[in-house]
C-alpha cells in the first residue's frame, strides 16, 4: 500500500494553528533491528486537534500534558498521531515514544553493515517526508523549529548531529540545541567513523569546528584526500563569507561520508552528508575532483540558502537548490580555485534540463504551489528542470541583472528571513529592490512558462541574423571564428523579438551561447554547423566545445541529427579531445541515451563497437596524459570486444604503461567480460573476494546479471524481486540486467517489470525512484511501447508514473 502523502491544504491548515514549535528528542540506536525514538513536542496550538506524523512505527505511547492516553494505537494508524483535546491557551507537551524498524533504501534510519570489518554504520537520511520514519513530527517546512537532541549508541562508535557535542558518557552523546530548523533535515550519523577535525574562525572571529568523516574502511582514501578536503572546505567557506552579508548559522560544520545516501548529498545544517562514492577508492581522477568541490560548495550555500532560509512548501524547492547548484559551481571555481567548471555545467547538467523540459512532464522551473499538492508530487519535480533548467536561469538571470545587483537582492532576501520562511514572491521582492530592471516580468517569461527557446542563425547575404523562437528575453556571448576555427572575436547580445544582425561578424563561423549563459536550443546556419561538424575538436576554447556537444545531443533527441551522424562526430573528433570531463560527458550520454533510444536493437551491437573504437583511438592519442587515459580507460572497459585485453587489464592491474586500472575501471571490465560471455559464475566471485568491500559486491551483482542466458537473468530478475532488497543491490542488479546488445534475450523481463514495478514501488518515495531508474534501458519496440502505454493506465504510484512517463517520451 503506497504511503499518506501529506497535501498542500494539510500543511497550509496546520500551519495556520500550530506555532512555537521545539523538540527534545532521545534516539536510542543500540538495537539491531529496530531504535527506540523518544519525541518530546511542544507547540501552541489555536485548535484543540491536530495531527503529528509517525510513520511505520512498532509499537507506540503517547503522553499528552504529564498525562498517559491508554491505548495510545486508536490515536495512531500507522502513519499519523490524532491529537485531541489540546490547550489553546498554554504550551502543548506531547510525548511520543515509538520503537521504529531500521531501513536499507536510504530512507529514513538506514543501517549498513561493512563487509570490509563487520562495522555498522546508522544514520537518519531525511528530507521530503522522511522524518517521520524517525520521530513524531509535524513534518512540514514551515513549522521550523529547535532541536535538543540525545543519542545513545555503541560506546565505541562516534555519533554525528546537527549540532556541537555538548558531552559524551560512554555511548550517550547530548547535542547542542539547534536554530530552528525543519524536521527534513535533522541528521544523525553513528558508527566508527575515521575523522579528521580542526579548528577555524569565523569571518565574525568566532571560533568553529570542522570535521570530515568515513567509514573505517575508507580512512586511507580519507587521509589521502584530507588536504584537498580541508583547503576547499576553507577556501568555499572564505569564498561565502565575501559573498553573504549574514554570518554562518550554525555552531559547527562536519562532513561526512556515509553508506546509502540515495542522494548525491544532503544539506544537513551543521553536518553535511555525501554519498561514499565521492570518496573513491585508489585514485580519485581530476574530473571526480572537481565534481566533488562544486558539490561542497553546493552543500555549504545551503546553510544560508535553504537552512536558515527555508522555501514555505515544495514548489519552491527548485530555488535554493538551482541557487546551491549556481553557487556550487560559481565558489568552487573563484573560491577554492577548480578551472572551467562552466564545462562540467554545458556537458552533464543542461542535457538533463533539455531533456526534462523537451517531455509532456515538463511543468515551469517554478510552479504554482497548487501546482504541487502533495509531497509525493513534490517528490517528482526534483527533477532536471529544478536542478539543470533552474540553475541555467539563475546563470542568464545574473549575467541579466549584473553580479553586484543579483548578490545584492540575495543578501537582502537572506538577512530578511534568517531562520524563517519565504517564497518566490519575497526572493522577487528582494531582487526587485535592487534593481531598476524589470525583475517581476523576467520572473513571469523564464519561470512561470515551461519549455525553452531557440536561438537560431540564419545569412543575410555572408551577415549571420539571430533570431529567436520563443518568448523569452536572452542576452549571451557570440563567439566568431574563421574557416579554419581560429577564433577571432566574441561579443555580448541581447536577443528578443527582433531578429539581431551581426554586420561586423560578416563571412564568420557563429556560435551563440558561446559562454553558456542562456539556456536555449541552437540551430545554426548551414555553413557555421558544416565547419563545426568537420572540426568540432580544432576549436580551443572548452567551454565552446561543450555548448556544441550539448547541442548536437539536444539535436538528436529532436530527430535534427541521426544517431549515426552523431556517432560520427564521436569517432572524428571525440579521441583528440584535451578534457577528460567532455570525454566523460559525451560517452555518457551516447551510451544511456542514445544507444538505447535511438539505434535499433538489431544495431546496438555495432553501435557500441563505433565507441570502443573512439575509446581505443583516444587511448592511444592519451599516452602523455593520464587523466584523458583514465576517462577512455573506463569508456574502453564497459565497451570492448577484445576479451583478450581485458583480461590482460585485469591480470596487471594496470591499462597501460603509467595507467592504472582503477577499481571502478576494473568492474567494468568485469561485467563488460561477463556480458560478452566470457566470464563465468567462478570468475565472477573471486573477482569479488579479491575486493572484499561493498563495492566490489555490488560489482559482482551486476556481472553475474549481466551474462548472456536466461538463468542467469532469472537468477538476476528473482534477485530485485525478493523481499527487503536494498536499492544500492536492486540498482546493481538492473544495471547488469539490461544490457542493449542483449535485447533479444530480454524480451520476457521487460514485460516482467511491466507488471511487476508498480507493486515494488509502494515501498516509498526513494526506492519508487530506484525502480523507474530500472526502466529496461535496452531499444524497445512499437509492441513494447505500447506494453508501457497499456501499464501507464492501469494503478501506478506517483512517482513511478512521472518516470514511466518519462521513459514513453524518451522511446516513442
């Protein structure tokens, strides 16, 4: 049965009656297979019923006033607490003491056991509605409040929180009290972490702890990457203390890499959690590097912008995180010194908003909140149009409005509500202040309408003409280059209604949005796309480059270039590409995009082998340059037919002279091996037990799913079936699964998870997104489509069903 999800007119309701809310909560976290939660409530309260949130409780007992409500199970039902007979006159005390199971999805008390040293870890994974799986709550945004917290635990382990550990005795650890913050993002993290911690200061002068922390079995890489860690944790908090007039919010700032994050991290106040994956075992690559400090600084503009400031309902969740994502990128860069991340944006982060915003899904970067009315729809617009398609307006909007008037109106808007709540309105207002620009109507064309522009270049005689199919105001960089691709100059336009001539750019080749300052399609004029398509990789600048591989793969989801055409400028131009994040880029998208959606199945095959071929042809080109080798290595490993090489790969450890045979690399040689059918079942498993970590399971789950015979994608298919199976293994599982080579074989199971995914996906909210993510990412055929079309209009859960639909978009 799906879960409650609460509704806009539920939140709006008890917001209006409930206030001075504050929390002391007690978690005992020494059970093995379920936690005792103590929730102490107090609240005003303008009616004399309302409602707390307790969500898959054990067993429950309820204290109102001092008072004990016998048979406190009428008062609960399974998802929520009725209150009745509460005081409208004096603070309410509600006491809710549950015994809750731990969970394996990521959300909610996750629990996860090392293979590596048998350590456990525990940890609160929130956000969304989640923090009901923890204690009883009103678990809404805006009903911020104080959190006293207390955590009982292992006596030899270490116990993380919001706040700054005011004393410890044994495995009782008391907290300091928090600001108000909402339930969504209360965090504890328990086990025998690894810890680096110093001591800073504040811009204010005030003294502050930082800390980072893994796992036990991490602490090598830990201690490998602590210098890295620390300068750009400093660098980024420096960097913000310029940029934000309100001093930091909190009383402490760890990081901390756990087990099980279903997200890429989570803004904790005070104590920021990543997923493990960002901590990469052997080498970590420049690419992963940077990706890494964009995502701290991601993290760290939330403590202002989301945790101190906090959007009142879900429909505004897509400001502070495209603002996180725009600052990211913006503080790692300036701050903390990472080059040209303007490239990671253009390559990785605006197809999936082009995507997004191209499917009858799309809805306005900032919807109505009667657009969201529950948290379950909110739950399916975290999406690339909140991240990617938001964060590529809020870049057009500064580049619009000017640095010094945007940070402007951001300052304002964050010292007006510090530790409150606010809407778009109040940011608008704040912006509107500063500014002598027309900010409400810039509002209305870029983030009430869904959709994009495009920007086309046509030829007056040899003038190009840009003009524009759309509505929306643009201003961005044209760069101009000759025939042979020199560049030769670059200047600033402001594109609307009326078409723009460029006389002083006449006989050039033009690329508009050259910096990636506006998020639009491009379609250029016959001789500017034949020379870029003839010498794609002569031009210099990466930046340009990656706005015209984000374009060619914006153009083949439209039909305007072939998949072949596509894979063409992938094998002329991809292995002398001098950045390792455009290879990764572009590789990523040709093998979850467009293999799978579009070349046939019957071609997949010799689409693949057109990859390996590049991956080959750039290894070669990459011999004086490790960074290029490493990301061709990885692509040459889940791509090649040689089974010969790969298993030489696989017996030195190493790809090549001065290249090693990173552990992520290494797996996916393994399956790649697995799939071709070259290895077995015996191979697989000391593959396994030669890694020893949980990576390396995972790794082994995906081969053995990945082989070529029913029984072994019975075996693989009965694996994501059974009960309790945690969505690191499920996804694992569907990766190996479905491997486009293979259609012909999977015929049976994607009728299987036809039927079969609505029913997985009332496990929640997380694990619904694991099983759309298990779409059958193979070529399916018009039957198939159909099968899918037949399923959408059966009973499908919310969040399934914006992602099936999706995936119908994606494949008709």
């Amino acid at each position: 049965m799906e879960a409650v999800s609460l509704t806009l007119d539920e939140a709006r309701a008890r917001a209006a009656v409930v206030s001075s809310v504050s929390y002391a909560l007690d978690l005992d976290l020494s059970g093995t297979t379920s936690f005792r939660s103590r929730a102490l409530v107090r609240f005003r309260s303008d009616e004399p019923e309302t409602f707390l949130e307790l969500r898959g409780a054990l067993s429950v007992s309820l204290v109102v006033g001092g008072e004990p409500i016998e048979a406190a199970e009428a008062a609960y039902d399974g998802e929520r607490l009725h209150l009745v007979g509460l005081s409208t006159e004096t603070v309410n005390e509600v006491e809710v003491t549950a015994t809750l199971p731990y969970t394996t999805d990521g959300d909610g008390m996750h629990t996860f056991t090392d293979p590596v040293d048998g350590s456990r870890y525990v940890g609160a994974y929130l956000g969304m509605d989640n923090a009901s799986k923890v204690f009883a709550c009103f678990d809404q945004n805006d009903l911020k409040a104080p959190f006293a917290v207390t955590v009982t635990a292992d006596p030899a382990d270490t116990v993380l929180a919001n706040g700054a550990v005011v004393s410890r005795e044994g495995g009782r650890w008391v907290f300091a009290t928090t600001p108000p913050i909402p339930p969504a993002l209360l965090v504890v993290a328990a086990g025998a972490w690894h810890s680096v911690r110093w001591s800073g200061v504040t811009a204010a002068g005030e003294g502050l702890e930082f800390g980072w922390h893994a796992r036990r079995s991490l602490a090598k890489e830990l201690d490998r990457d602590a210098a890295e860690l620390r300068r750009t944790t400093e660098a980024c908090f420096a960097h913000y203390a310029d940029l934000i007039d309100e001093p930091y919010p909190f009383d402490s700032y760890d990081q901390v890499f756990v087990p099980g994050l279903n997200w890429g991290a989570q803004e904790m106040p005070g104590c920021v959690t990543y997923r493990d994956e960002l901590l990469p075992r052997g080498a970590i690559t420049d690419t992963q590097r940077a990706v890494r400090a964009s995502i701290i600084a991601h993290e760290m503009s939330h403590m202002w912008f989301g945790d101190s400031m906090t959007m009142t309902w879900w429909e505004d969740t897509w400001l502070q995180e495209s603002f996180a994502d725009y600052m990211g990128y913006r503080v790692a860069e300036a701050g903390a010194g990472f080059s040209d991340l303007r490239v990671a944006v253009e390559i990785r982060s605006k197809p999936w908003g082009y995507r997004s915003d191209s499917r009858r899904s799309t809805h306005p970067v900032a919807p109505l909140a009667e657009d969201v009315p529950d948290v379950d729809t909110a739950a399916t617009i975290f999406d690339g149009i909140s991240y990617a398609k938001g964060g590529a307006c809020l870049v057009q909007l500064a580049f619009w409005l000017g640095d010094e008037e945007f940070m402007a109106g951001v300052n304002r808007h964050l010292t007006r509500f510090r530790f409150a709540n606010a809407t778009l309105a109040d940011f608008v207002e704040s912006l509107a202040e500063c500014s002598t620009k027309d900010v409400r109507g810039w509002v209305d064309a870029w983030l009430r309408r869904p959709g994009f522009d495009t920007i086309s270049v046509r030829r007056s005689e040899d003038v190009p003409v840009l003009e524009r199919e759309g509505s929306r105001p643009h201003a961005f960089t044209v760069a101009a280059y000759d025939s042979s691709l020199r560049f030769v100059t670059s200047t600033r336009v402001e594109l609307g209604a009326e078409p723009v001539a460029l006389p002083d750019l006449a006989g050039l080749v033009v690329v508009p949005n050259a910096g990636g300052e506006t998020f639009a399609a491009l379609r250029f004029d016959a001789e500017s796309w034949q020379a870029l398509a003839g010498g794609l990789s002569a031009v210099e600048d990466p930046l340009v480059r990656a706005v015209l591989w984000s374009s060619a793969a914006l153009r083949v989801r439209s039909r305007d270039l072939s998949a072949d055409d596509h894979l063409g400028l992938v094998e002329d131009h991809l292995p002398t590409e001098t950045r390792a994040e455009i290879i990764e880029g572009v590789v990523s998208e040709v093998r979850s995009e467009v293999i799978p959606r579009r070349v046939a199945a019957s071609r997949a095959a010799g689409a693949v082998a057109r990859v390996a071929s590049a991956a080959a042809a750039g290894l070669r080109a990459s011999a004086d340059d490790e960074q290029r080798a490493l990301a061709w290595a990885s692509t040459l490993a889940a791509t090649s037919a040689d089974a010969g090489m790969l298993r030489a790969w696989l017996d030195t450890g190493r790809v090549g002279p001065g290249v090693p045979l990173l552990p992520t690399t290494r797996w996916e040689a393994v399956v790649r091996l697995a799939s071709l059918g070259e290895a077995d079942a015996r191979f697989i498993a000391a593959e396994r037990d030669r890694d020893g970590t949980v990576e390396g399971e995972l790794g082994a789950l995906r081969a053995l799913a990945a082989r070529p015979s029913v029984a072994a994608k019975d075996a693989a298919w009965e694996a994501m079936l059974a009960s309790g199976v945690d969505n690191r293994r499920f996804g694992a599982l569907a990766a190996g699964l479905w491997i486009p080579e293979q259609a012909h074989l999977l015929r049976p199971y994607v009728d299987a998870y036809l039927a079969e995914a609505p029913r997985l996906a009332t496990r929640g909210q997380a694990f619904a997104l694991e099983v759309g993510r298990a779409f059958p990412a193979i070529a399916l055929d018009d039957g198939q489509i159909d099968a899918l079309r037949a399923a959408l209009a059966g009973d499908v859960p919310t969040v399934l069903r914006r992602s099936w639909e999706d995936h119908l978009d994606d494949c008709a």
